[in-house]
C-alpha cells in the first residue's frame, strides 16, 4: 500500500489540500495547535476580493468565492464590495490593474475625479483624490474559524487523518522525501510531503535543507465604533494602506506598520495599540471625517505567512525534491486563496501538472533565482 501523504499544517491551506487529496489518497495532516488559537486563519481579517494587480491572485480568488458561496450560509458570507482609492500618483496602477481586471471577466466599476466619488460616497473626503475602483462582484468577507472547521470536517469525512503533532525533521533520501519525523510519533513514511506550515514555513522547509523567506509578520485588527452608519459600506482601502470594513454594527480596521517597524515577531501576539493612535486614526479620519468621533472596542494581532522576496505565495513541486509540495507565504491571502491551492496541490500529486489554474508562475524557481514577482495590492 502506498505511503501516506504528510501535509505539515492543519491551517485553511493545509486542509484545502486535504479535502482535495482524501478522496484519493491516504491522508495525515500535521497540526502541532487543534485548538487553532493563534493560527493566522482564525486571526484574519477574513476578506476576499477580486481586485489584485496580478492575474494569477485574481484568478485564485475567483475560485475560493465559487468555494464560499457553496459554504455561504455555514461561513456568514457578506458579500460586499472593495474600494480602492488612489491619489495621483497611483492613479495610472490602479487603472493598470482595472485594465487586468476586466480582461479577466472582473466586474469593476471606476469613479474618475472628486466629484465622482463624493457623488458615490459622500461621506467620503475626496478632493485629493484621482479615482478610484469598486468591485461589483466576487469581493466581501466571511468567518474564517467556521469555514476552517468546515472545511476540516469536510476533509475528515473524506478520509483525511489529523494527527494533533508537530513535524520535528524531514528526511530526505537523494532527491526525494523518505519520511517526516514528529514530536509524538516518532517517524512517517510518506510518499509526498507538502508544507503548508503557514508563518513557520521557512522553519519547516529548511529541515529539508532548503531556503524559503517566509516568515512571521504581525498584523494588527482594531474593533471600532463611530457614528458612521456602515449599511451597505464597501470595504475601503485607502491610499495610505489604512483598511476599515463594515463588522456588525461596528468596523473592524487597520494598516501595515512600516517597514523598518516590522521585525519577526516570534510568538509575540499583542496587539500594536500605537498604531491606531499613530498611524491608523489620523489617516481614516482624513478620508472619512466623521472617523474623527472613532472608539477602540477592543483589538487582537495575528500573523500574516510573510514572503519577503515578493509578497506572494511560493506554491509547488520544489525543482530539486520532487515529492516536495510547498503552499506558504500568503503574506495576507492565505484564507482566500487557500481553496484554490488545494487543487493545485492535489492536481500536482495526482497528476504530476496542474490542470485547472496554472499556478506554475508562483514556484519555488523564482525564489531559487531571486526573481520577484510583486503583488502591488497589498495590506
């Protein structure tokens, strides 16, 4: 009988890969915390969108919203639209990516000028900028604890087996993986192993001896309340990288530290309260004035899967290993693009090439060669 597959990682990449693969292959997946308390799935923000500045992410979003609506209800899909502004100076890349966008089959709205936009959102503060896009469809937000759960169970029911374990080495016989050793049982014949070990990723890799540059990067999520009514609001993203979404009667909302502020944080988890004073507050309340009235609820940090190389996720064979899988580096999209990984992930073992996306321009080579590939729609 053939070894099992050892998928490294229990996160919503991991078991996105193994729903796909139980039904055809024995299963073990690896996950060291089954209570998922500070797993970078049940911290996200949990948004997915169809606005990216590269087709390949567009396309892997497109496919986790199909995976969400079959899930809507058990999910708490609200489905609600981005927007995305941009001043002057990133007027001519936005448009860049509506044009990539369209050429998709996005459906993606575009207001031109202040007047245009304030017209559209009046409680915005426009006169800065140049335009901005909406997207019409494929874009909202969800739980992500209740789609991992469903999705596990999902996996479970398949055949998958979850071993509540963590990958201690991998051994490695020529070219390829003999087996992964574990802290509680000891060792794993596997005929493939696929790392989807999320922010520990880099860690993972190089017990195989190979160098991946992801690492964790913590983001911090602020619960607030204004008098802003949020019926019907997009998720807006500004030009200053602040983010603030509709959450209940609430917003939740937040931005990236800058990046001379932004160290591997270890097991760090506390929220940056700083930057809501320093950084978050200041910039919403310019773009949408009433925000000047804002209140911190409360707040929680997790940890984006960091690609330091590009922003981008590293998925597939590694090109030295061939029963190597890697599925890390989301930097932020992992929970949106973790469905379509899955495929890609069961489609490379079942059939040696992928045949639904083509996933090939997210590799590992790009990594080996040092060959950035920058998403540009990033917070």
């Amino acid at each position: 009988m053939p070894a099992p597959i050892v998928i490294i990682g229990g996160g919503i990449v991991g078991s996105c890969a193994a729903l796909f693969l139980a039904p055809h292959a024995e299963v073990v997946v690896l996950e060291k915390d089954p209570t998922y308390r500070f797993a970078s799935t049940t911290l996200s923000a949990a948004s997915f969108r169809q606005q990216f500045s590269l087709a390949v992410n567009l396309r892997m979003s497109r496919f986790g919203a199909e995976f969400l609506e079959q899930r809507a209800e058990r999910v708490g899909l609200t489905r609600r639209a981005y927007l995305i502004l941009a001043t002057h100076a990133g007027e001519a890349q936005l448009k860049a990516n509506r044009q990539m966008q369209l050429a998709e089959g996005a459906k993606v709205a575009l207001f031109e000028g202040p007047a245009a936009i304030a017209e559209r959102f009046p409680w915005l503060h426009a006169e800065d900028l140049a335009c901005a896009t909406l997207g019409l469809e494929n874009e909202g937000w969800f739980d992500a604890y209740s789609l991992l759960r469903a999705v596990r169970e999902e996996a479970i029911a398949a055949g998958a087996r979850y071993l509540a374990d963590e990958a201690t080495a991998i051994e490695t016989t020529g070219d390829s993986v003999a087996a992964v050793r574990t802290a509680k049982h000891d060792r794993i014949a596997t005929s493939h192993v696929v790392i989807a070990a999320g922010r520990h990723a880099g860690r993972v890799a190089a017990m195989a001896g190979i160098p991946l540059p992801v690492e964790p990067r913590k983001r911090t999520v602020f619960v607030l309340r204004t008098p802003l009514d949020n019926a019907g609001m997009p998720l807006v993203f500004d030009t200053t990288g602040a983010w603030l979404r509709p959450e209940g009667d609430g917003f939740l909302g937040g931005i990236s530290p800058p990046p001379e502020n932004d160290p591997n944080p270890g097991e760090d988890f506390d929220p940056d309260l700083d930057l809501l004073e320093d950084q978050v507050w200041p910039a919403l309340a310019h773009r949408i004035p009433v925000l000047e009235r804002l209140r911190m609820v409360r707040a929680w940090a997790g940890h984006y899967d960091m690609c330091l190389l590009d922003h981008n996720a590293v998925i597939g064979r590694h090109p030295d290993v061939a029963n190597l899988i890697i599925a890390a580096g989301f930097s932020g999209h992992g929970v949106q693009h973790g469905p379509a990984t899955g495929r890609a992930v069961s489609e490379l073992i079942r059939f040696e090439a992928y045949r639904t996306l083509d996933l090939s321009s997210l590799g590992y080579e790009r990594v080996r060669d040092n060959r950035p590939m920058p998403e540009l729609v990033v917070y």
